[in-house]
C-alpha cells in the first residue's frame, strides 16, 4: 500500500476525552481515552514523466519544479470535545460538565510514560537523537534539528498547573500551516522533553482554519519511520 512506502500520512483524528475530577485541582496532562480515527491520506509525487524534443544543434533553458513526499514525518488534526466528570470508579456519573469550547495542550510522545514534572524545552541533543531514531541526519533538509529549531513561534503555556513556559520559550518550535501555508499565528509546534522522551506539543485553539481550510482544534507534527511509529497521546484541559 501507498503508506507502506511514504511516511507523510495525515490522520483526521477526533480526541474523545472523560477528565474525572476528585476534590483536588487539576494536574498533570491525562491519557486521551478513546481515539477515533476519521479519515488517512497522504500526498502524491509526480509519477509520469515530461517528454521534451531535443534537437541537435540547440541549447534549450527549462525550469524544473518537483515535488516530493517526505519520508520521516506524520501530521494528526482534528477536534478535541470533552467533560469533567464527577463519577466512582464503576463509570456511574454523579455530575458532569461538558466544555464548549476547551484549551489547553495536546501532547504526543514515542515514550510509554511521561514523567511531567521534569518536562521541559527540548536541548539540541534530544533533536539530534530524534533525527537519529527515525533514520535522517542534521544535513537533511527535513531534519527534525531545521524543522523545529527557532522555526516559528509559541504561546505561553504551563503543564499541570506547575510547569510554565512563557511565550517563545522553547528554541525547538514551529508553527503548522493553515490554508494559506506557511504562518506564525495558529497550531503552535513545541518540542518538549523529560528525561528520556521528546514531548510533541501542540496548543488547543478553537475552531482554526486548518491547512485544507477546515476547521480545527489542533495540527500536531510528529516524525516517523518507514514502519510506523506508536505515539502516546495524552491531553490537557484548562478552563
């Protein structure tokens, strides 16, 4: 299949989220609960070649534009709904309160635990071992070390109530596109970092016109491998 050979696979990804609230404040990010995928597809290159005449004699000036299908990263978007939820350890709901329209952050990262107390702005050395564990290298142009590294810009935000990190804070950052492309003011990209992960960050925003112009709650950019990579999503809601 097409996605066995190209890594650029977009997923429309609807987050369902069931934050269940004690007497205490909210704390740090909580596993997403059910994920439902919508729709996969990725982009085509161009496979039929041009034919030109050549004739003896004549030297020819032509313009060349190509076009070709990343092999290391995957982008998820989509729209994030949810409710806190008063309820026993059976599920039965005692009182809930839907969101409207929530923020907050969604997180995703290779690493199957997070320790987020210890998150932070991701230093070079953590690019460079991702560039290493999907297969490319600081000289590629896709590289995770140049797409990130002071690639655009980032709201402030904080992780758990505890962790803040002021706006542009983070050197490794980026902004995904929107219909227009290339922008710096919607679907923040932050490289995160705990001890032994990257954190792949992206600020929840209303309803923001996306990069096929719908409209989303979040674009997330993450890189991958030829095989596939199994991501950890996690989310926070603030209120």
């Amino acid at each position: 299949m097409r996605w066995l050979e190209k890594r650029a696979i977009l997923l429309l990804v609807l987050l369902t989220m069931v934050i269940a609230v004690a007497n205490t404040a909210f704390g740090a990010p909580i596993g997403t609960g059910p994920i439902s995928i919508v729709g996969s597809e990725n982009g085509t290159e161009n496979k039929t070649a041009e034919t030109l005449t050549a004739q003896a004699g004549n030297v020819t000036n032509i313009n060349i534009d190509s076009k070709t299908i990343t092999d290391y990263w995957t982008g998820f978007y989509g729209d994030v709904t949810g409710t806190i939820s008063l309820e026993n350890t059976a599920g039965n709901v005692f009182y809930n309160w839907s969101l409207a329209t929530p923020s907050g952050e969604v997180y995703a990262t290779r690493g199957s635990s997070v320790t987020w107390a210890s998150v932070n702005c991701s230093p070079a050395a953590r690019a460079e071992a991702e560039d290493t564990a999907v297969g490319m290298t600081q000289a590629d142009t896709d590289s995770v070390n140049k797409t990130f590294y002071r690639g655009g810009n980032h709201s402030a935000f904080s992780i758990g109530g505890g962790t803040t990190f002021t706006a542009d804070m983070c050197d490794y950052r980026t902004n995904a596109y929107d219909s227009t492309g290339a922008q710096i003011t919607n679907f923040d990209q932050i490289m995160l970092n705990d001890s032994t992960s990257a954190v792949y960050t992206t600020i929840i925003q209303d309803e923001q016109a996306g990069f096929d112009a719908g409209n989303y709650d979040f674009e997330l950019l993450v890189p991958s491998t030829i095989s596939g990579e199994t991501y950890y999503f996690y989310v926070e809601i603030t209120t």
